[in-house]
C-alpha cells in the first residue's frame, strides 16, 4: 500500500517538494505519494488531523506554520526543540512527532554545495521567523566568527540571542542582534535572507554596505529573482537561492521519513531544468 505523504503551506502552489519527493521515491524505490496541500491560515491544526484520518504517514511544514507545527507536535527531535520551530512531522499511531530539517539544509547546500564554509565568516541572518530560528543552532554549530540578526521587529531578533545565551553552548558575544538601521558601516561574508518578502516581491531596508567583496548573498526563497537577490547583485555579491536548501533539507526529511538517504544533485539539476 503507498504510504501518502505531503507538504502544507499558504500559499503552497509554488512548492517545488512533490517533484522532489517524487524523484527521491524513483530514485530509492519507495513506494509513496506526496502532495501540496493548501491550508487556511487559521485551520492548520484541523487540516493536520484530517490527513491523519486519511492515513498520511506525514508532512513537511512551510510558511506560515512552522511555528504552530511546533505546538501542535506530542514530540519534539532537539533539533526542534532547539529551533522552537517544526518543518517535518511524523505520524506514528497516535503520536504527532516534530522535526527541524531547514539547518541541516542550510548547511549542506552552502558548505558542500557551493563549496562556502561558514567557519571564521561573518554572517548576517536576516528574519525572526521559522525559518530563521530552523537554522540558526546549526550556523552557529559551524563556528562562524559572529552571527548577526536583524529584523523589521527587533525585539523578535532580540528574543532568539537571548534564547541562545539561555541555552548556552556557544561562545558568549558570537550572536547579536542588530536594527536594519545600525548595520550601515558592517560587512558580512555570507548574508542569509530568511524571510518571505520574496514571495510578495518586498524589498527589505538594507544598505549596501554590508556586503563584503565576494560576499554571498543567500535567499531561501527560489524560483525566482527576488528583489533581495537583485539588491545584493547589483552591489557586486554572489547571489544563489533556496532551490539546493530545499532539495537537501527535503532528502533529510526523506530519510527521517522512510530511513533511506537519496542522492541530491541530480534531482536539483533536474529541478532547475524544470524551472
């Protein structure tokens, strides 16, 4: 019997994961199907039991949900515990449990993929969101020099250095959070956007001082030139998107899901051909 599994967001026809998920399961031979669910912002719990009922064996997590996926789990892996955010859940019998991919993700694409190591860098993390939280216990894992936060709130940026320096386990002043307005005059090696301004084509406050010569310039979103992608461009960074952080963070939860670890590259080019 194929076990049926998904990916929920809003908006969610955008999603690229059910042809990932689909060359993962060619690739490896496991029988699944996988689909994009649409779910109400305000029904994402009652969309998540429906497919229960339905006998889904689970779900991958994206905007806007990430946080309710992490309160709605019964069980949480650390590495959503760390994050306080959930992008992959598994249904076992009654049981809801959470996991957090997205750092995983991150850091295989950027540091295998395109060959960057974040050891001794200077990072700017920009958001306060799921994804931003998802990411930032494994970047700081990779012993960058510092890792700077900014936010359009900031005392969201302020709330995960403070989570950080609680939980402890990395070098005190490694992290801080900053104001879009007082990162004129810093320069950062690797500038990650984890907010979804892409998708609504926002531009984001950020000056182009903080682009450092062959900085890179990081956007989770994909499939398409996001006015954040084309700010960095013209101020001479290398730009990449999300596309390889999604293929790699989808074979993480492909290997949680079903205990087989895909091979990614060619399913990213396969990807990218499509686009």
């Amino acid at each position: 019997m194929t076990d049926k599994y998904a990916v929920i967001g809003n908006p969610i026809a955008h999603s690229k994961s059910p042809l990932i998920h689909q060359a993962f399961a060619k690739q490896t031979g496991q029988d699944i199907s996988y689909d994009a669910i649409l779910a109400p912002l305000d029904g994402f719990e009652a969309t998540i039991h429906e497919l229960i009922k339905q006998g889904y064996k689970g779900v991958n997590v994206t905007v806007p949900f990430k946080f309710k996926a992490f309160h709605l789990a019964k069980e949480l892996k650390e590495r959503a515990l760390e994050a306080g955010a959930v992008n992959t859940l598994i249904f076992n019998d009654e049981s809801i449990l959470g996991d957090n991919t997205d750092g995983a993700g991150i850091v295989r694409d950027i540091e295998l993929n395109l060959g960057i190591p974040f050891a001794g860098k200077r990072i700017l993390l920009i958001g306060a969101g799921g994804a931003a939280e998802g990411v930032l216990r494994p970047l700081l894992a990779c012993s960058p020099d510092i890792l700077v936060i900014t936010n359009r709130t900031l005392d969201n940026a302020i709330s995960m250095v403070k989570k950080i320096e609680e939980q402890g386990g990395y070098r005190f002043g490694s992290v801080n959070a900053c104001a879009f307005d007082n990162l004129r005059g810093q320069a950062f090696d690797i500038v990650i956007n984890a907010t979804s301004a892409g998708l609504t084509d926002a531009s984001l406050p950020l000056p182009e001082t903080i682009f450092s010569p062959q900085v890179l310039a990081y956007d989770m979103m994909y499939g398409r030139e996001t006015p954040f992608m084309a700010f960095a461009r013209s101020h001479g960074a290398n730009v990449a998107d999300g596309l390889g952080m999604l293929v790699e963070q989808a074979a993480e939860a492909f290997y949680v899901w079903r205990g087989v670890r895909p091979e990614t590259q060619s399913v990213m080019q396969q990807i990218r051909t499509l686009s």
